[in-house]
C-alpha cells in the first residue's frame, strides 16, 4: 500500500515539475500559484534527475562503427624489388617458401 502511495506521489511531483518548465513562470511563482512547497519541487527535481542520469549510466547506447581495413598490416613483409615490383607477404609465410620465392625473384 505504501508503495502505491508513493507511486501517486512521485507522479503527481513529476506533472508539476513538467508543468513548471512548460509554464515559464519562475519556481518560486509556480509554487505560489499551486500551493505548494517550493523546497519539495526542488528536491523531487533532484531525485528525479539522479534516477533519470543513473538509469543513462546502466544502460549503455549501442554504437555502429565502421572499421577501415589496412591495405598492408602492421606484420606483413614488403618487399620492393629493384625494378619496382612490391610484393606483400603474411608475416606467417613458411620461411622456406618465402626462401623459395626469394631465390625465384633474383632471377627477374
């Protein structure tokens, strides 16, 4: 039962603060011409923008982003040969194949 009364509580805070902003009248005028206390709207806009930052906080925005994918990367082997030609090797070339590839090259 408590819980359902501040429930109705908060609620009826949350109208008066979304009324106050909306009306373009000072808090101290909103609160006169409502009756109520200007110290509780002030504290209930308090607790209501604490949950409202708290609940930001926890709930993560999901983000889409692109990756750009290198031409050459960072442990790949380039070889130029004199004439100009590039080569690109995976850092994870056999090195007797790479041998291999090494000694057909000297013959261009």
């Amino acid at each position: 039962m408590q819980k359902e009364v501040q429930t109705k509580r908060h609620e009826q805070w949350r109208l008066w603060i979304d009324e106050q902003a909306k009306s373009g009248l000072t808090q101290k005028a909103f609160c006169e011409q409502k009756g109520i206390d200007a110290s509780q709207l002030s504290y209930y806009k308090a607790v209501f923008k604490h949950q409202r930052n708290a609940s930001e906080i926890t709930t993560p925005a999901l983000v889409p982003i692109k990756l750009k994918e290198s031409p050459i990367m960072a442990s790949d082997i380039l070889m130029t040969l004199p004439n100009g030609v590039r080569f690109t090797f995976q850092s994870t070339i056999h090195p007797t194949h790479l041998k291999n590839l090494l000694e057909v090259f000297k013959t261009c």
